[in-house]
C-alpha cells in the first residue's frame, strides 16, 4: 500500500504491489511508452501488449502542446483537454495513478510531473517499468479498456515551473542552481543528435537523468539519491532543464524522492534557449557538481 508520509514509496511502486491492485477502483494505471525516433512505436507497443486495464497517453499527442516558434520541443499541454481525457480513465481527486514506460522513467516520469502540477498528488511511477512487470512473469494484454467515469480538475501550480525570461534573471543568484538534465556529452557541446545548436545554458551543472535509475531501469534507494544530489541541498531553488522538458522530471523524481525542496522544471529547456539568439548559449567555463568531473 501506499503509504501516507514523504518517502520515496509514495512517489514509486513495485510490480509486485500494481499487480495485486489492478482490480482496485482507486489506481489507474497509465502507459506511456513513447520513442522520439519513431513517434507511433509506443502506441504500436502499447495496442500489442500492456498491463491489464492500462489506458494510453501520448509525449506528443496528449503530454505536451503543439510545437511553436518558442517554447521547445514539448510545451506544457492545454490542461482542459489533457484534464478531459484524465476524467475519462476514472481519475478522481483519491485516485492512485501509475505511469509506466520502457526507458528509465523518461516518460512517466513526465506524467508524474505533470499530474503534481496540475495539483494531483497521488502520482507513482512503475519501478522497473513494463520490463520488471513482464519479467516478473505477470500477465499482460492487447485489450483497450473502456473509458470510465472521473472528476479530474487540473489547477496549474505555476510556482513548480519557469521560463527563460526566469532562468536568465536568477540563474545566477545566491541560493539558486540551474542543472542540465542531458547525458554529458550534449551538456558538454560535443554533439547534439536533436537541436539546432550544442551546449549548454551558461552556470548549469550537470546530472544527467539517466544516473536516478540503475541499467535495469529501477530506482535508486532514497540513500542513494540523497547522495547523489548532496550538493544541492544547500539550494533554495533548483531550476531543471533538459532538452524539451520531458527527461527533466526524471531529476524532479529523484528530488522528491531524496526529500530535495526548491525543484522547478525550465519546461522549454534547451530546445526553448537555443531557439533565440545564439549569444545566449556560448559559454566558456565547464561546469560540474563539486567531485564529479569527465570521468
């Protein structure tokens, strides 16, 4: 069961625990695999196989909004269409969702983002994702449940996130960090298979949001994390980029789950930055966490 104190249970769930409360009125469980190399596999994956009575959402189609000149790659969604289809797979204000995906969180963890919000709080990611599920020899299926009955009002918490008129402004004030969520190698400019321009926003430190899970795509234990981002405590607000927005909440899980305060997510991220001009992205001076280099 979930239990009803901050710690890192409340923000994950083991297949074992989804698998024994699939018939519970109170869970919805959502898929969100998604891959940005073929935006139709993980609606294919999903229709082929998925967690029994598991509903559907698309990064592109239903987690984000249309793309525009400025805003990045994935904008924040429209709340009221996203709210509608949230009403239709029986979300109420007491309902437990949990988000699945097959790549370490990078796409449930941007429901899980979102849902918070929006100002749901009942919110869990898979750990393991559909992998530990099948591994765990629990049975899957290709049928799409019925839409069900649901309230879900979504109410913007606009403090838990920035833009780049914010990041410009206080990315360099006392108290204030700005860390890029991308592997090293884009931070660092040496390549970047997606955007425009390569790089980073000047002052960023980098933790990539693939070091919140182990390979096998299960989370890092509470100790772990608290480790992990042990330079970031002393901060008052953490600002989290990645290139569109949606890796990024894979570093706001890890804070929720290492009890770090402060964590905004820069929702255009790189692709928003680098859309203006190009001064604003040069940047002289590599930046690390304390104790962490290229290695």
């Amino acid at each position: 069961m979930i239990s009803t104190h901050a710690d890192w249970s409340d923000f994950v769930v083991a297949p074992q625990w989804l698998q024994a409360h699939l018939e519970d009125a109170k869970v919805v469980v959502v898929d969100c695999r998604f891959a940005l190399s073929d935006p139709q596999q993980g609606q294919t994956q999903y229709l082929s196989s998925h967690i029994p009575g598991a509903y559907y959402l698309d990064l592109q189609q239903d987690l984000s909004a249309p793309v525009q000149t400025h805003g990045g790659r994935h904008p924040l969604p429209d709340p009221q269409p996203l709210a509608i289809k949230l009403a239709q797979m029986g979300i109420n204000s007491d309902t437990l969702v949990v988000g699945y995906d097959d790549s370490q969180f990078a796409f449930a963890a941007r429901l899980w983002w979102l849902l918070r919000y929006f100002g749901h709080q009942w919110v869990a990611v898979l750990d393991g994702g559909f992998a530990a599920y099948q591994g765990a020899g629990y049975t899957v299926t290709s049928v799409v449940p019925e839409p069900r009955p649901g309230i879900f009002t979504a109410v913007p918490q606009v403090d838990q996130v920035v833009d780049i008129q914010a990041v410009q402004t206080r990315k360099t004030q006392t108290g204030t960090v700005l860390v890029d969520s991308r592997d090293q190698e884009r931070y660092l400019g040496n390549h970047d298979p997606i955007d425009p321009v390569a790089g980073h926003i000047p002052g960023a430190v980098n933790y990539p949001w693939q070091a919140v899970t182990n390979a096998q795509g299960h989370i890092l234990s509470q100790p772990e994390l608290q480790a992990h981002y042990a330079d970031l405590v002393p901060a008052s607000e953490i600002m989290v980029y990645c290139g569109s927005g949606v890796t990024a909440c894979v570093n706001l899980l890890g804070f929720a789950i290492a009890g770090i305060q402060g964590g905004k997510l820069y929702a255009g991220s790189w692709s928003d930055w680098c859309s203006y001009p190009l001064d604003r992205n040069m940047e002289a001076q590599i930046q690390f966490p304390s104790g962490r280099g290229l290695a």
